[in-house]
C-alpha cells in the first residue's frame, strides 16, 4: 500500500495533467449548469422584489449539490482527454516500451480518482444537506417576508404558485390599504379576499393577514354552481403556507443531515412514502461518489494502451461514453426502486462497483474492447461515419 502512494516522477507528470484538466472541465460545466439553474430562482427579484444578493445566495449555495452531481462526468472527460493527449504525443508509447505495466500507468489516474470521490463523500454527506437546507429557509423566509415589504402599491405580485396579491396603497404603521388576494391553490374553488385595510399579524398561533371591511368572494371552477359572496369586519387570513415559522413546513430527505436520515430510517415512519425518499437519499449519499473511480478506469480501459497515431481510437471513446452513461442510468433506476422496496439497495452500490471491478480488469489486461459484440454495436450505430470511415 505504502509503494502505491509512492510517487515517482511520470505519475507527478500524469496528475498534474489530469489534474488541470478536472478543474478546468469542472469550471466550465459547472458554470454552464449553474447559470441554467440559476434562472429559476430569478422570481426572487423579478416577481418577489427580492435584493441580487439574496439571488446570489440561493444560486451559490444550490453549488455542492452541482458539483456533486457532475463531478464524476468531468472526471471521465478529463481522463479521456490526457489519456488521447498521452497517446498523440507518443508518450504512452514511450511509457509502455520503458516497461511500465497496466497497473503502472493506471496509479495516477486511480489516485486522482480516489481524491475526487473523497471530495465527493464530504460534499454529499456534509456540506451539500446543509446548503440545501439553508437554500430552503432562505426562499421560505424571502416568501413570508415580502408580503409587508416588497409588495408595490398597484402591481399584482405572485406570492406562490396560485397565490397572488395587489394592494391600493399603504397607511401608517405598515397598514395596507385596499388588499386584493386571489388564492387559486385549490382544484375546485377560486377564492378572492377583499379587504379595505389589511395588517400582518405575528403570533404563537402563526402569521396571519387581518383583512377589515371587505368580502369573500368564492367561483366555483366547473362554472357548474353559482358562486358565494360573504363580506366580513373582520378576516384573518393564513399565511402558514408560505410562512417560514410554520409547523406545517417539512424538509425533504433531500435537504435533512445525514445523522437525521439515519434516525429516521431507525424509526417506524407512518408516511411510506416518504420512507423510501429517506431509504434511497441515504444510500444515493453514499454510492454517488463512488461513480468517480468508476468511470476514471472506464477510461483507463478505452484509452489506457499506447497506439500509433495511424490507429483511431473514436471507437474506444463512443462505447467508453455508452458505458458511462448507461452505468449512470441504471444507478438512477436502483435509486428509484429503493424507494420502493429496501430489497433494491444493493443495486444501488452494485451499479458503480460492477463498474470498477469490470474496467479493472478489463482495462489491466487491455480486453475491455475486444468484444465483437461491442464493436458491432458501435459501428452500426454510435459511432459517425467519417469515424468508421476513418477506422
């Protein structure tokens, strides 16, 4: 173990390559899948008056879980770049006629992978439930705020998903005036609350909108039955829905800690459902990261053997890809059948240890793609035609 992490001087070279290569890849796609996601949080500043920093914070903080995620993915990207680099400035060759073995040349790339997946268990296990937690208080407590403070006199703004607000004007003491609410969350029922004044009232009991002087008007959607109006003195309407206090807030297993996972699955849940969210998010914590050292020797499989230039290795890299992405396939499909059943947890870590065990020795004994099944596959339909044509 101890001549493993031994270091000579070509595996130095060999990590600080693939090295600069993951952090490049990482970078870039990193950036690329945050600003898409970014743009769903951008109701915070549009519809719900919400300050850029605050944006910042949601967006930044959704980071770990990105990482996580496509961390593996740009570390099979980044092994199969240097490995071709290797390969195209001859320096596979000269490495393999020096009598480095297999196992030789596949001890950086190994190391670098155990790195990753390192990182990726502190990510998983640690850091990302708690940003996503923070994530979660953050938007719940954006969404029970901006009611008194961001609302603008004479705009119609969106609180939830069916939920809207308008109001007149705005009085002394943060009295507002003139308060429309239409509440659309039902299936059955439109509601609409008018009120000539409204005050935000915060107790034990929850938080609360009192709407004076005004009326209840109810539409039944089906159009079927004549609708109701009550006007009222007084009306407290509950904001529990989008109130950060609320008790009626619950995290998803995505979001809770690793130690309250482990609780709740030692606990006889009345809810199935969400015993098996718990059940599959704990295990997917602890199998995810080991997708790195998998497809970092899928790699080494495709592209680990020296070639002349004259050989064309878009064959090895299109069922590499295939490999990689049907192995993540089915780590997504035990995942979902965890949540059914616990039987299936072991698919769940079967999926990236088949795949080391199988790129070890395949990839150690240049045999992987050798298969002429494989190979016809390949030709027939992956691979493009100027690449058989160039095969």
């Amino acid at each position: 173990m101890r001549q493993f992490f031994s270091l000579n001087l070509i595996d130095r070279y060999v990590i600080r390559q693939i090295g600069i290569s993951f952090a490049v890849v990482l970078g870039v796609l990193t950036a690329i899948v945050w600003l898409t996601s970014s743009l769903r949080q951008l109701e915070l500043v549009v519809s719900q008056g919400q300050t850029f920093f605050l944006f910042m914070k949601v967006t930044l903080l959704a980071l770990p879980l990105l990482i996580g995620l496509i961390g593996p993915f740009c570390l099979f990207i980044s092994a199969l770049f240097v490995l071709n680099k290797l390969n195209t400035d001859s320096e596979l060759i000269v490495m393999s006629a020096a009598g480095l073995s297999q196992p030789k040349l596949a001890r950086p790339l190994i190391l670098v992978a155990l790195v990753v997946t390192g990182f990726g268990y502190m990510l998983s296990l640690l850091v990302t439930p708690g940003a996503l937690k923070i994530v979660r208080e953050t938007i719940i407590g954006a969404r029970a705020d901006f009611i008194s403070q961001a609302i603008q006199p004479g705009r119609f703004t969106t609180v939830d998903q069916g939920l809207t607000f308008h109001i007149r004007g705005r009085g002394a003491n943060g009295v507002l005036l003139g308060v429309f609410v239409n509440d659309e969350r039902d299936a059955t029922t439109s509601v609409t609350y008018l009120g000539a004044r409204g005050i935000i009232s915060r107790s034990a009991a929850g938080n609360f909108l009192i709407l004076q002087q005004g009326e209840v008007v109810r539409h039944p959607k089906n159009g079927t039955s004549p609708g109701s109006v009550i006007a009222f003195e007084s009306y407290a309407f509950s904001l529990s829905s989008i109130d950060s206090g609320s008790p009626n807030v619950v995290f998803p297993a995505q979001e809770r800690s690793t130690a309250e996972l482990f609780s709740l699955v030692s606990q006889q849940l009345d809810d199935q459902r969400f015993a098996g969210r718990v059940r599959s998010e704990i295990n997917d914590r602890f199998a995810t990261p080991l997708y790195s050292l998998s497809f970092v020797l899928i790699a080494f499989a495709a592209m680990g053997r020296a070639k002349t230039t004259r050989q064309s290795r878009g064959e090895s890299v299109a069922v590499a890809v295939v490999v990689v992405g049907v192995l993540r396939i089915l780590g997504f499909l035990a995942s979902g059948l965890v949540q059914r059943t616990p039987l299936a947890i072991p698919l769940i870590y079967l999926v990236p240890i088949s795949g080391i065990v199988l790129a070890a020795q395949f990839g150690m004994a240049n045999k992987l793609f050798n298969f002429k099944i494989l190979r016809t596959f390949v030709q027939a339909i992956i691979m493009p035609p100027f690449l058989r044509a160039r095969s």
